[in-house]
C-alpha cells in the first residue's frame, strides 16, 4: 500500500496559467521526490492598465512517499 502526502504550493509566470503551474512542478520537484499529480486549485492574476502582468496559481501537488 502506497502513502501519498499533498503539498499546497503558490507558483507565478509572466506567461500563463499552464507556465506558472509547470513553474510550481519544477520548483516542486527540487525538493520532492515521486511526484504523481498536480490539481489546480486556483488561478488568479495581476492586471496594470489594460495588461495581465503576471499570471498566478495556487496547486495541490501529490507525491508518494518512501517507505
């Protein structure tokens, strides 16, 4: 039987949405090991004048741990 632990992690990207959740796997995947899924919470963003200026989430990420 598998124990999976999820982690709550708030990424950003100038880009996108898709950019800034790749951002918080990658950044995740640093320090976390046998990373399974990732589940999007939330999405917001920053808008200056007429512009989104950064794009913001807020993801879930599921991984396994070692027994």
């Amino acid at each position: 039987m598998a124990v999976m632990k999820v982690v709550e992690i708030m990424a950003n990207s100038s880009k996108s949405w898709e950019d800034a959740v790749k951002n918080a796997v990658k950044t995740a995947a640093k320090t976390i090991k046998n990373i399974k899924s990732v589940y999007v919470k939330d999405q917001t963003a920053h808008v200056e004048g007429e512009n989104i200026t950064d794009y913001r989430v807020i993801v879930k990420i599921t991984f396994q741990v070692e027994a």
